[in-house]
C-alpha cells in the first residue's frame, strides 16, 4: 500500500488539495485500498507526499463529507462501506435479544454504573432504620443533615459562599424551577426572558405563573448582552433564565466574558438570573452566575442527570438573603419532600462511593457520544464527551419536522429545534440526539447509522 502515496502520484495540474482526492478516489476505485482501509495519519501523509497537513485535512475533509472516507474520533480516518453495504449491515439484520426495535433518543438516559444497586441498599439502610421518620410530618431541622449533604456534594462546583440554609429541596429541576419563579416573580403579568433556543421547561413553569416569555437573540456563547438588555428594557423583565454550563438544546457553554457581560446588564437593570445546571456532568471550566451575582441569582440543578431520575430529587440555591422566601414557597406548597426520598438522597450523596458511580456512568456517556461522532461527524454536528446529547444542523434537502418523521418511520426517536423555540420564533433546521445509555452500544450505533443513511439520501422534494 505504500507505494500509493508517493510525491509522484499526485503531479499534474490544479490545486494539491484536489490531486490528493483524486489519487484517494482513483486507489478505492481500484481495489488498492479496500473498505476499512486505515488511511496514513494527516501529517505523515503529508511527509510522504512533501506537502502541508492542510492540504492533506482538507482531501480528507472532503472525500468524508462525499461519504467515502470515514473519520472515527480516536482511531483515525478509513474507507466507509458503500451506502448499500451499511444499509445491507444495519437495517436488513434484526435487533440483538433484548435490544430493542425502537430507540428513544428524545431525553438522556443514564447507564447503570452501580447507582441501581447503591439505591437498593440505601432503600433497605431506610427500611431498617428509625420507624419515627417514617410517621412524621417533615420539619425544617429534620432536614438539616440533606440539605448539608446537598452543600458537600457541590463543594467542587464554582458556586460562590454556599451553605446548608440556601439550599431548599424540591422534586426534581423543574419543581424547582417552578419554586424560583413563585418566589421570585411579582405582579399580576410578569415576565421572563430566555433564549431563543432553550429548555423548553422555563416555558411550561412559566405558564404556570401566568408570565409572558420572550425570547432573546443568541449565538453559539449562549444570550447576545445588547438583546439581553433591550428585551429587559422593552418588556419590563424580572428574570433571566439559562442553561450556560451545557446550554440545552445545543450543547454549547457561555463563555467566563460572555457571563460577565451579562452580568453587567442584569445588575444596571435589576433583573434577576436563573441559571439551571441539571446537565452539568463534569466541573464547571468558568464561575456560575451564583459565583458572579450572589445577590441576584437563583441556581437549580437535580441528581436526574448524574444518578437518576427516579428519585426526583432536586434543590434551588437562593440568592444571598433571599432563602426565607423559597423556602416559604416550598413549604406552603408541599411542606416537604418524602422522608424516604430525602434519607435516600443524604445517604447517596453522602457515600464516597457515589462520586465514583457518576464518574463511571460520565465516561460512558462519553462512549456513546464518541459512536455518534463517529457516525455523523460528517455533518455539522456540535458535541461534547461530557455532555449526554448532540445537536445537529441538518444538511440542504431536510427540514426538521421531515427529517423526525423519517428517523421514527426507522425506529429513531429524536427533538426538533421546534420543540425548543417559542411559539412565534423561528428554529433552524437542526435537531438534539440524546444519548441512550440504557441500550447497548450496538443498538444505539445502528440508530446513529439509520440516521446517517438519511442524511446522505435526502428526498427529492424539500419536507415540511
């Protein structure tokens, strides 16, 4: 094989880029290199060859994008199987046993990496102990003891002076969500700004209080400050709220400047900041508006995205000075979580052996997101090993709606951009692909694989 890739072979006229894509398609045409061929590594090519690693990235880049090469993240660049032989592979062979026809990839689900076991046991250290938790109303004191396991389980995260009085306890991110805004919003119409893209829960709490919801202009940081500060101005908003540590659906992160600007209008302004992190898995790069804006920033976040959704256990950390009033909210509205959620959540967090299962269950995730790299990393694809989803932008040819219809008529279940759009707004052609760890790596590479057949053969006539 080597004596492919020799300087001679790619004389001639036109630009080198080109001459090395030619010899590349000419060597697969001929059988000299066969699928699953693995390519020379960009810079000893361009040894070989005597010319640049651009030049060299850039052939690549290409003939990957024409679907004839394929870049595996980790391991290198290779021949792809024609279309027909991936389809031949994927769709014509039934699902493994136990795997299932159908994958759900519209929310995250986590892997099993001991948390199943972990809640077992702690169910029956619950069962065997103390019958008086058990037979009572919950108390704010009788809490103490969660809410301080609460402060240590965050004592690694950039969250400013936190202690075990901020933190109130509610049913999951949402339920506490929803507790920051009845705590936080006033008057008969208030409103609330998000992005123009965002997690589709402010709007549904937001509802709730009867608030109006206005979107802001954004980019790939998150919210733009100058429309941050009109959209206050002209619409008279209390609350700010983002996801900037994973922004959900794209995955991207407000950058340590981005946040500090808009911390600057939210303080010239008055408006306070809700910042959710339910899908920060690893340890902030940057400080939190908690961090940045202690007396005007709410922070919620839950277990659902590193150990469980089960539980529903989440919690809201107020601002300094304001947790009498989230924790009136909470107490006139459900007067406390379940004992048995509660002691179960303490004993978890409190384990040193949990921090290791959410390690554990992270780098799994990271697997399953290396697979859909590998499959459409062709495509315009944003991504993070550590962040349990992917956003993609859909090539010319599909719109969102069409290509979710054509992925379910393939046993593929993902989000439109729509689903995380204002009603008024406009959403770009682009869709979220959850990672689902609770099917095998096989079962979801097959999806990943369904959804790039469709990619590579869009219909004739625009979906809609």
């Amino acid at each position: 094989m080597d004596t492919i890739w020799q300087k001679q072979q790619i004389s001639g006229e036109g630009p080198k880029y080109k001459r090395v894509i030619r010899l590349i398609r000419a060597a697969i045409d001929s059988g000299e290199l066969a699928v699953g061929a693995r390519l020379p590594p960009v810079r000893e090519l361009a040894w070989q060859l005597e010319i640049t690693p651009g030049t060299v990235a850039r052939a690549y880049g290409a003939l990957t994008d024409e679907g004839l090469l394929l870049a595996e993240v980790g391991r290198g660049t290779f021949v792809a199987p024609s279309r027909t032989e991936v389809l031949d592979d994927v769709w014509s062979q039934p699902a493994a046993p136990g795997e299932p026809n159908v994958v759900s990839l519209f929310s995250p689900r986590l892997p099993d990496a001991g948390q199943g076991e972990a809640i077992r046991a702690a169910l029956v250290q619950i069962a065997r102990g103390p019958v008086e938790g058990l037979l009572n109303y919950p108390t704010r004191d009788a809490y103490r003891p969660v809410r301080q396991a609460v402060v240590d389980w965050l004592a690694d995260l950039p969250l400013g002076a936190l202690v075990e009085e901020d933190v109130v306890l509610a049913h999951g991110g949402q339920s506490a969500i929803t507790l920051v805004m009845q705590a936080a919003l006033r008057g008969p119409k208030p409103v609330i700004l998000v992005e123009d893209l965002s997690y589709a829960g402010f709007r549904r709490a937001a509802e709730i209080m009867r608030a109006e919801v206005v979107g802001v202009a954004m980019d790939a940081q998150g919210v733009l400050p100058d429309a941050l500060e009109h959209a206050a101005k002209t619409s008279g908003a209390q609350l700010f709220c983002t996801t900037p540590e994973v922004q959900n659906p794209t995955g991207g992160q407000t950058s340590h400047e981005r946040r500090k600007a808009v911390v600057a209008v939210a303080r010239r302004l008055g408006l306070g900041i809700l910042e959710d992190d339910c899908y920060g898995l690893a340890r902030p790069r940057v400080p939190s508006y908690r961090a940045l804006m202690p007396g005007n920033t709410w922070h919620v976040s839950s277990i659902s995205k590193s150990l469980t959704p089960a539980l529903r256990f989440g919690y809201a950390l107020a601002p300094t000075g304001r947790s009498a009033d989230l924790r009136r909210v909470a107490e006139y509205g459900f007067f406390g979580l379940a004992y048995p959620v509660a002691e179960l959540a303490r004993i978890l967090l409190t384990d040193p052996g949990t921090r290791r299962i959410a390690e554990r269950s992270r780098a799994r995730i990271g697997d399953y997101v290396e697979v859909a790299v590998n499959a459409l990393g062709g495509f315009e694809l944003q991504w993070d090993r550590e962040v349990p989803f992917v956003w993609l932008h859909l090539p010319p040819g599909w719109r969102a709606a069409g290509f979710c219809r054509a992925a379910e008529n393939q046993g593929v279940l993902i989000r439109s951009a729509d689903e995380f759009a204002l009603r008024d707004g406009r959403a770009p052609h682009a869709v979220r692909i959850a990672v689902n760890g609770q099917v095998g790596l096989r079962a979801f590479e097959a999806a990943m694989l369904r959804l790039r057949m469709l990619l590579d053969n869009p219909p004739e006539q625009i979906s809609v």
